[in-house]
C-alpha cells in the first residue's frame, strides 16, 4: 500500500543530512561544552557555530539564542520567566484565544495558581487578531502580550510587526510562538519588534527534543532592567537563563536543518503554496459542502483546513489513514480531546462543524503525485462516511474515548 506523509504541522521526518550531522557529532565532538579541555572546547565551538547560524535568520545577535528542548519549554520560559520576574511591576497578561496549549495552558496556570489577569483577545473569522484589539486591551501593569506568529490549525499568519510596534510603543514585553513559522516564512526580530520568541527543531525537519527561546539583548530592556527569569537553575549555563548541559548533537542538527531549509526558503514556499492552492481549489470545487478555514492568503504555505459537512473528522483521518494517507484533524498536542478544537470555535465555527475538520498539512518532500493521491481517495471517501450517516450530520459511531 503506497504511504503518503501529510501531517507535516506535527512533526516532519528528518532530513538525511542533518542525521549525518548529529551522527557526527556524537562520534567525534562527545565532551561536555562546558569542559575546559579539547573534548569540551570542540563541543563548545559546534554549539557557538549552531547559535550564530540560527541567529543569524531572525537577524538576531547570537547571545539572544537560548537552547531549550523544544516549543513547549521555550514558551513557559518566556512567558513565567517574565511574569515571575516583574510580578511587582504588573500582573497583566495578553493572548489570544487561538495560541497553542503551551502558551493558554500556561497563562491560565499563571491566573489561577498565582494571580495574574488574563485578558484572552478573539479573533475574526479568519483567525486574525487586531492590532487594534492589542492596543485597547493593554493596561498600565500589563506586562506581556504573547501572540503567535502563525496558526498551528489554520495556517493564519499574524500582523506580528504590528502587534510589536504598539508593545513598543506601550513599553510592554512581546513574545511571540514561532514554532510553525520558523523557516517557513521570513522572520526579522528588530523589524517586527519582537523581544522573545519560541521554536523547535523537530518542525523543520531536525530532531526531537531541541529547540531555542530568542531573548533580546538576554532580558535586558530600558525602563525594564532584566525582565526574565530561569526556569530551571544549577549550572548556570545558556547566559544563566537555562541550566543543564547543552545537547550538542541536537542543536548542531537544528542548526543544520534550519540552514538547510532557510537557504532554499523562497522556492520551497513557492512550491508549496502551487500544491497547497491545487488542493483548495480541486476540493471546494468538487466536494459539496466544505469551508475553507483560516486566511485565504495570510497564510502558511503549507496548511490547508477544511471544515467537511456531514463527516466527524476522526471518521475521515482514519479512512485516509487506510489508504495510507496521514493527516491530522487538529493540533498533534490536542487530538486526543474529544471536544471541539479551541481555534476553529474562536472563529465562530458551529461544534458539529468543527468535528468535521481536515488538516492537511505539506512539507518539502510532498511531491505532486502525493497530492494527486489524496485528491484521487478523498472524494470518494467524504462521499461514503456521508453515505453512513443517517442523521446527515453525526456518523451515528460513539467516539467519546477516541483519539488520533
């Protein structure tokens, strides 16, 4: 049975040459980087050399790179590292009600077990916030906005310049999770105004369990003093900001794999968006019934979310997932939940809609034939679950303890 990987907003496959790289590392440059001898200063120097690369394109200084073990890590740091930080300062906090769990989950946790104000902004229809909205929810002891950069779900890519400039304006810190974005879209953290931002090495084809935090001049701002704290404390290492010994082999695979992916950014998202658009259009035009949800053009290059009505969108992943075909129906991080996904009902989504959503997700090895598979099995397939749904709208299957 022919195998086609359309789930790249999950996770994405490792790219050869970056194994080749982490291979390499762990034969020959094994010493701990904080060790003074050879073995520790040729460890040290791949580190330096991974954190100048990946600095280099968000046009950051290499020092506001802090290696973490991923998007999850990086965003509680941001965003408890600046609230316990400045609790004194203010207790205000702002987000979205799209943001990834890593970021809502912390901010509540923040709000229920330590105090802090939540202001959680909507969006409109196609998962946008305001900049607008931004500014008139900031109050004087409001301390950090966190905004996504673009969508996990729906692809929608933020005003991000836009939200900085008006928390420069404010004086508040902004933070942005850039875990899908990163090397998917040009990123500029002096033009956009960003002061922290999240990533993770295993969505742009590197490995599990890396990732990095962009802190600006490390949390020293004007007006502000230092404005993060650790997590996490012993060694000292990473400025100070996250201690534990650096995994070398990892963060030279990140370095690899987002420098392979930056350099080829432009025609790769080109790429993408011809067969993203093929899939839209051969969908709306032959599916009856189907929404598109997100942006229709401020979005990845690489997402596509359908909203398929009179389907439970369980019911189609696994289908798909019969005939080979791997998608997803919402974050990776939520699918195991039963109810409705948290972004398509901030967009105003009816809850036996948003059951039915499809997220397909493509990446660099996603070839043209690929996409003509899933469009060759996806029609029927809609056609059939529809055709087992005697209510019109529910599969009349109990999936109240399903997941992915």
């Amino acid at each position: 049975m022919r195998r086609v990987y359309l789930d790249y907003a999950a996770t994405t496959p490792i790219d050869p040459d970056v194994l080749a790289e982490i291979v390499r590392v762990y034969e020959q440059l094994f010493g701990n980087p904080s060790s003074l001898h050879t073995y520790g200063q040729e460890a040290r120097k791949i580190v330096e050399e991974s954190r100048k690369t990946l600095a280099s394109i968000l046009n950051a200084k290499p020092e506001e790179i802090i290696f973490t073990s991923g998007g999850s890590e990086s965003d509680n740091l941001a965003i408890k590292g600046v609230a316990f930080r400045n609790r004194e300062r203010g207790k205000h906090l702002i987000t979205s009600a799209i943001e990834h769990a890593a970021v809502l989950d912390t901010m509540k946790y923040l709000e229920k077990s330590h105090g802090f104000e939540l202001t959680v902004l909507p969006v409109d229809q196609y998962g946008t916030v305001s900049p607008e909205s931004v500014e008139e929810a900031i109050r004087p002891n409001t301390i950090l906005v966190s905004i996504m950069y673009a969508n996990n779900e729906i692809g929608t890519i933020q005003p991000i310049e836009e939200i900085g400039k008006v928390c420069q304006e404010h004086d508040v810190i902004f933070h942005t999770d850039a875990v899908q974005a990163f090397c998917k879209v040009p990123i500029d953290v002096q033009a956009q105004n960003i002061d922290l931002l999240s990533t993770a090495a295993h969505k742009v084809y590197g490995p599990k369990g890396v990732g990095f935090l962009f802190v600006r001049d490390i949390g020293i701002r004007k007006n502000w003093g230092l404005y993060i704290d650790p997590l996490i404390h012993g060694g000292g290492h990473e400025f100070g900001l996250r201690s534990g010994t650096e995994n070398a082999p990892g963060i030279a695979g990140f370095a690899k794999a987002a420098d392979l992916l930056y350099q080829d950014l432009d025609n790769e998202s080109q790429r993408q968006t011809i067969l993203r658009d093929k899939i839209i259009q051969w969908v709306l035009e032959n599916i009856e019934d189907v929404s598109l949800n997100g942006h229709p053009t401020q979005r990845l290059p690489n997402n596509i979310n359908l909203s398929i009505a009179n389907v439970e969108g369980e019911s189609l992943l696994l289908a798909l997932d019969l005939e080979g075909i791997a998608v997803s129906t919402a974050s990776a991080c939520s699918s195991k939940s039963a109810e409705p996904s948290h972004v398509l009902t901030a967009l105003g989504i009816p809850a036996e809609l948003a059951r039915g959503s499809l997220r397909i997700t493509l990446g660099k090895y996603t070839t043209e034939e690929e996409v003509n598979y899933l469009l060759e099995k996806l029609g029927p397939i809609v056609a059939r679950l529809r055709g087992l749904s005697p209510l019109g709208g529910e599969t009349g299957e109990n999936h109240s303890d399903s997941c992915e």
